[in-house]
C-alpha cells in the first residue's frame, strides 16, 4: 500500500486554507508553488504548507482530507497552530 499525505496551506496574508491529500507531498508541493496545483491555490496564492499527516494508506489520508474539510476554519488553524504555532513554511524541511 502507498503512503498518502494530508496537508493544509495558507497564503503569506494567512487570510485562506486549503486543504489536500496526496501520494507525494514534495512533488504536490513543487506544483503549488509553480502555480500548476489547484486552481484555488492559485488563484488565492496560498503557497504556505503550515501542516501536514502521514498515512501508511492512500485512502486514510483522502478520508482525512474529507473529514478536514467539513472542519470549521478555526479548528484549522488551531489544528495546524498546535504543531507549528509559528505557522512557518514546512516546505523547507521537506
């Protein structure tokens, strides 16, 4: 079974969220950032990976996402503040 990521990004205004699932976070990633990843991100430019959650399963993190979406925008950011209170960009420690 392949790994599967759920992962939440801003933009620099911390004014958005979006949230993905994926099989490969670093290649999901590159394509955010070069404005090929969902038309959402890049029309919001949100670029900022402030969280994320590995899963031994591909369909546990599409369940995940799921689930997250349904979320309230605030227990988003509480979620994502709680692991990276500074809201820096993850990316780089990819």
């Amino acid at each position: 079974m392949k790994k599967g990521y759920t992962y939440i990004l801003t933009n620099k205004n911390h004014s958005v969220l979006y949230v993905g699932a994926t099989r490969n976070l670093k290649n999901r990633m590159d394509s955010h950032k070069n404005g090929t990843g969902a038309v959402f991100t890049k029309k919001y430019n949100a670029t900022i990976l402030i969280y994320f959650e590995e899963f031994d399963n591909i369909t546990d993190a599409f369940q995940r996402e799921k689930q997250l979406k349904n979320w309230h925008k605030d227990w988003k950011w509480n979620l994502s503040k709680f692991l990276n209170p500074e809201s820096r960009d993850l990316y780089l420690d990819l």
